[in-house]
C-alpha cells in the first residue's frame, strides 16, 4: 500500500491485482499439496530435494528483495550522482525534489546511466531504500520537457510507494520453486538419479519415476505462474500510470512521454534492446516495440500495449476534468 503518501489509491486494479494473487496462491497450495501427495511415493531423498528448492528459492527471493537496487544499477550500469555532480544530475535532482514533495515522499539516491534507450526504473525494499534511474537519453538535449520527465518520475515513485518490488518477489517465489525442480528433475533423470526410484516403480514396471512426475507438475506450476506473474506486472504498471498522473496533474504530459519513449525504442537497434532486456521488468516501458501485438505477445509481455496505456490516461484526464 502507498502509506503516508499521497499517490492515489486505485480500488479497481488493487481489486485485479489482489485477485491476481489469490489465484497465485491457490496455485502454490495445489502445488504443495501435490508435492505432499508425490512425497508419500518418495524416497527421502526425493524428498530432501524438493526442500532444497524451497529453501534456495526462498534465498534467491530474499537476495532479490534486499539488493534490487544494486542488482538493477549494476545491469544497468549506471552511476549514482549528487545534485552538484553535472548539469544534467542538478536538473534531474531538481525534478525529484518535486515530485517527492507532491507525494511527501523520502527522496531516493539518484543514478544515470548512460545508454542510449531513453528509459528509467526505481527500485529497491521500501521508500527508505529506493533508487531511482535514469538514463541519459531521456536528459540530453531537452529531448523531454520538465513536465513530461515529470511525469516518468511520478510513474516510478509510485512503484516505490506501492512497494511493488516486495509484492512481485513474493508473487514470483513459487516460480522460483517450480523452475529449480525442473531443472532438478531434468538432471535428475539426465544422470539416471530418477530411474526406478519411487514406490510406483516397485509396484508397477510401467509407472513413471518419480522425478519425471515432479518435472511434469512443476512445468505445469511453472507456467500458471508465469503467466499470473506477468499479468500482475501489467496491472502495476496501469496502476503507476494512474496514480503518477494523478499526482502530477497532467495525464497528458505522460502520455507524450510514453509516445516519445516508444519512438526512440523503435529506432533503438535490436542488438541493443536485447541488451537491455534483463531490465524490462523494471523500466518505465520494456526494451521492446510498445505497440499492440497478438495475444500471446501480450500475455508474455511485463507491461500493457503503448494503446491501452494511453487509453487509461486519457480516462484520468477525464476524471480531472469532472472534478474542475
């Protein structure tokens, strides 16, 4: 929740994105009742495997929650910077500064990368420990008015009031589990591990072993997940549009970031958005065409279509326009 801010709340995708994670958690108790079920046909081996991956998934996720921050600047490449560090840094600051007081917000570190993809993300536990990038795209040459770098800002902030790093660890700790038993199964069975292991395999000559039906319902966790993860992902990112808009007063100002942002991703070459790629869970827009595409593009996508973006924001001028 964005307590002891000011970004406002948004019931309706709060709703969506609860749901999301009740279906979420439906789906680990399915997978622990099914890995209880399985245990019972088990050696104890077997079973000392399968609370190794929730252990190591439980690290990775508690890793990933307490050094987001450096994992993001250290991929980005990107280097902190005070207020009196360059032009750039001192205008930049200039702009933060603003925005944290519309949201009575602490001021996070700020950083720049240097990159030509004009792009930001914030990131990191809690409001206490955020840090917010920039890249020097999005800087140089005036390319982004004061109200539209304004608006990315505000968009980001809200990530961090929201705490939506801490919400997408948890949301993503069941794959974590679900994709190292893959991997263990597969090399279980790879090295032999697996065969005719289980009580299925005494009883029955058919049966199949045990790793390859723990393969098999992970596979199946793994993609629900997956697929529940990067909707709730979309949902975050209507939602900082929403409540960043509404902060700043000027849905229109995002919206022609978003569209500047799009061009110069399209003319961005594709070896260097693939560079980027390990960050689009957390930029402003992904290092990918924004525009509408099939279903299924959309379905594996971390952010919803440049169109439906625009879309929301332009409800959110008609919100502010009632309320004049």
């Amino acid at each position: 929740m964005a307590a002891r801010t000011r970004y406002a709340p948004d019931r309706g995708l709060t709703a969506r994105m609860t749901a999301t994670m009740f279906l979420l958690g439906l789906v680990f108790v399915g997978f622990v009742a099914a890995i209880i079920g399985i245990g019972a046909a088990t050696h104890a081996s077997d079973a000392v495997i399968v609370l190794f991956a929730v252990v190591l998934a439980g690290g990775f996720a508690i890793g990933s929650l307490f050094y987001s921050d450096k994992i993001a600047l250290s991929t980005a490449g990107a280097k902190e910077v005070g207020p009196n560090d360059s032009d750039e840094a001192r205008y930049l600051h200039g702009i933060v500064d603003r925005v944290c007081a519309l949201a009575d917000m602490p001021k996070p570190r700020i950083a720049i990368a240097q990159s030509p993809l004009p792009n930001a993300f914030a990131t990191g536990r809690n409001a206490d420990k955020a840090v917010l990038c920039v890249t020097s795209a999005m800087l140089r040459n005036n390319r982004f008015t004061p109200e539209e770098l304004e608006g990315v800002i505000a968009h980001e902030m809200s990530h961090v009031a929201h705490k939506d790093v801490q919400v997408m660890t948890i949301a993503s700790f069941l794959a974590i589990v679900a994709a190292l038993l893959i991997r263990f199964s597969f090399y279980g069975e790879l090295f032999g591990g697996g065969g005719g292991r289980g009580r299925g395999n005494n009883n029955n000559g058919g049966a199949l072993p045990i790793f390859l039906i723990i393969m098999g319902v992970s596979i199946a966790v793994y993609a629900i997940s997956f697929l529940l993860i990067r909707l709730l992902s979309r949902y975050r990112e209507l939602a900082a549009d929403r409540s960043g808009a509404l902060l700043t007063g000027q849905p229109s100002a995002l919206k022609s970031a978003l569209v500047k942002v799009s061009d110069g991703i399209n003319r961005i070459p594709t070896r260097d958005l693939r560079s980027a790629e390990p960050l689009n869970a957390f930029f402003f827009a992904p290092a990918a065409h924004l525009t509408g595409g099939s279903t299924l593009s959309t379905l594996f996508s971390t952010h919803p279509s440049l169109e439906r973006r625009l879309e929301e924001l332009d409800k959110v001028q008609e919100q502010l326009n009632r309320g004049r």
